[in-house]
C-alpha cells in the first residue's frame, strides 16, 4: 500500500512541509480576491490555496456554503497566487462541479469520512480521474474509518493520497473544538507507510490564540503540513469567524514554527546505539518479567478454577491499580500511561485465566 506518491511529490508541496491556507468559505469574489492580494503582499502564499463551496454545518439555518459560483471565482486565485486549489466534497454533483471548473485537490470532510456510502459515492465518481484527494480524519477517533476511506479511494485508483488530522468530537473537553488524538496520525503512518497527514489546527483548537502551539506539536510529532484557515477579515467570516487568521498573523504563524524536517532519516552514531542496546536489553528484561508475570497468572486461574471462583475479583483489581499507579507516579510515569498500562496488563491476565476455565473439565459437584 505504499505506492501512493506524497505531496511533494504530487509538485503541490513546494515547502519542506505543505502549507494550505485561505478562508474556511468562498463569500464573495471580493474576499477571495482580497485574501489572496494580503497573502502576496505580506509574501504569505501556501503552497495550496484551500475555500470551502459546500460548508457542512452541524446545524440548519447557517451558511451552507455559496456553492458552484464559488467555483468560479478560483480564477482570481489562479491569477494573483498561481497556485493549486482545494475544495471539500461531500457527493458525486460536488465532484462534478469541482472537476468541471478545474479544482486540482479534494478533501473530504470529517462528517463525510463517517459515512461508508457518501465516501464510496465519492470515490466512484472519481474512477479513472488523476486528482489527489485528502481525507480529514472522522469525527470519532476511528482509525479503521479513516483507513477504510482511503482505501476506498485507493481502490477506485487515486494513488495521490494524504490525511488531514483534525481532532476529535469531545463534548467533554472544552479545552479544544475537537481534541486532538496524536496517536491516531501515527497509528496511520503505522498502518500506511509513507502516507502523509497534514495537521488542521484552526479545527482543532477552535480559535486564532493555540493555532501555534498545536500547529508546533504537529510538527514535533512529525506531520507533514499545516491547513490553516485564513481570512482578510476574520471577525466577519461567514463561517468559523473566531478561528480564522489574517494573512499577516499567518506569516507570523509560520514564522515562529520551528519545521523539524521529518524527511531526515537517522543515521545512529555510537551513542545512540548504545542507548538503543540498552533499550533492547531492558525491553528483553520486560518481556522475561511479564513471561514470569503471566505464569503466576495461570497459576492463580487453575487456584480459582478448582475452587470455583469468578476470575474478576474486583477488591483485588482495585488494590492493584491504586499501589501500582502510585508507585508508578513516584516513579515518574504520568498516571495515565500507568492505567492504561494496567488495564492491558490486567485485561490480557483475565482473558487467560476465563480461557482457562472454558477450556477446563466441568467442576464436578460433590
Ligand atoms: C473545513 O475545513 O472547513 C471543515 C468543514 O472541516 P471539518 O470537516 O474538519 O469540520
Ligand atoms: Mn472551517
């Protein structure tokens, strides 16, 4: 599944790290034409010009979107930016009009991402078609939707692929609009080598002051560009108005961003191959003590089997979590990787010792 090609190879990405930029929607000509003056007079053009035609609005009654006049206004991006267009899709009629008017990259939103059949709608208007396509993770942190959607893409035979991390739908969390999940772009990468993801941080953080910071750590984690939302006018978007930024604050944006290129392989020298040999002896270390771990584990299942005992003994797991997370705090491991580190642990102890007693002879009642 490798053989996609990346964005810089796609000749889109000029930047070390693609840049897309504009405003979340297409409002008038007059905005598109003002943004994009900004954006070269403040030497601030992206490397792809993205606006939105078709807005899927959580609720009725908001802008929708100005739909396919819209289209037609990329034309003055053409000619003050010269650079490649991206639009959303979220049916076959988007398709057709974004392919008529010459739109060169697609993206899929996340409320489409959710829905198999508006994504395979999607893809099979696109058969035969040479265009990237970029899809936005869904709304819920479901890799195998994010993948599925891809390969529903892939298969159709658009080669020219990348994610766009967006975050999550959290309505805990008011920290962001949608969390962000970092594990969810590196799982990707894991399951998909060599497919890129382009951060979103004007969705995740939902307003012009953390776009940096989460922008930074996107890069940190090793990301492969940036979509923010940029506007000439912010205050009076039609739509995410307290997200978008000026062309200038954008320039600002990227200026502070320190880009760790993510294309440098290491090349180890002595040191860190020392450090990685004691890594791997300690995790060998790990695996003889969980090895050990387990066969008391099973010891304890034949203990509970014989005496016909349920193998979740809840006073027992309270204990276990509550010494070890603390031990683990003082120790300096955050409390969150030590519960998810025991609940793996303890998950994996009680499926054997179940599986023990499912596989075992029937107790025989005296
Ligand atoms: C957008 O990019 O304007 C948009 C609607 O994004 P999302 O699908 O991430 O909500
Ligand atoms: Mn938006």
């Amino acid at each position: 599944m490798s053989d996609h090609l990346q964005i810089k190879d796609w000749g889109l990405g000029l930047s070390g790290h693609t840049i897309i930029a504009g405003p979340c929607s297409a409002e008038t000509p007059e905005q598109i034409e003002k943004v994009c003056l900004e954006m070269k007079n403040q030497n601030t053009v992206p490397d792809i010009f993205r606006a939105g035609i078709w807005k899927p609005r959580t609720r009725p009654g908001l802008f929708e979107g100005i739909g396919e006049e819209g289209l037609t206004w990329m034309e003055i991006v053409r000619n003050i930016l010269n650079i490649p267009i991206t639009t959303e899709v979220g049916n076959a009629a988007h398709v057709e009009m974004a392919l008529k008017h010459k739109v060169d990259v697609l993206w899929v939103g996340a409320r489409t991402t959710v829905n198999p059949f508006a994504v395979q709608e999607i893809a099979d208007a696109l058969r035969g078609v040479d265009i990237p396509v970029m899809v936005k993770n869904p709304m819920n942190p479901d890799l195998q939707l994010w993948l599925g959607a891809l390969e529903r893409f892939h298969k159709v035979g658009i080669n020219k692929l990348a994610g766009i991390h967006r975050g999550f739908s959290d309505s805990y969390d008011k920290r962001f609009r949608n969390k962000p999940n970092w594990s969810m772009p590196i799982h990707l990468k894991r399951e998909w080598p060599g497919m890129q993801v382009i951060n979103d941080p004007s969705h995740i953080v939902g307003n012009r002051e953390g776009i940096l910071e989460t922008a930074q750590r996107a890069i940190n984690f090793g990301l492969d560009g940036l979509m923010i939302e940029t506007h000439h006018d912010p205050d009076n978007a039609w739509s995410d108005a307290k997200q978008q930024v000026t062309p200038a604050r954008l320039k600002e944006i990227l200026s502070q961003i320190d880009f760790i290129d993510n294309t440098v392989e290491i090349n180890p020298d002595e040191h860190l191959n020392d450090l990685r040999n004691a890594v791997d002896h300690l995790d060998d270390q790990l695996l003889d003590i969980l090895q050990e771990r387990f066969s008391m584990i099973d010891q304890i299942g034949a203990y509970k089997r014989e005496r016909h005992l349920t193998v979740f003994q809840s006073d027992r797991w309270k204990y276990v979590m509550e010494s070890r997370t603390k031990k683990g705090v003082a120790k300096n491991l955050s409390e969150k990787f030590m519960k998810e580190l025991l609940y793996c642990i303890h998950e994996e102890s009680v499926k054997r010792q179940e599986k023990q007693i499912r596989e075992a002879e029937p107790v025989k009642k005296a």
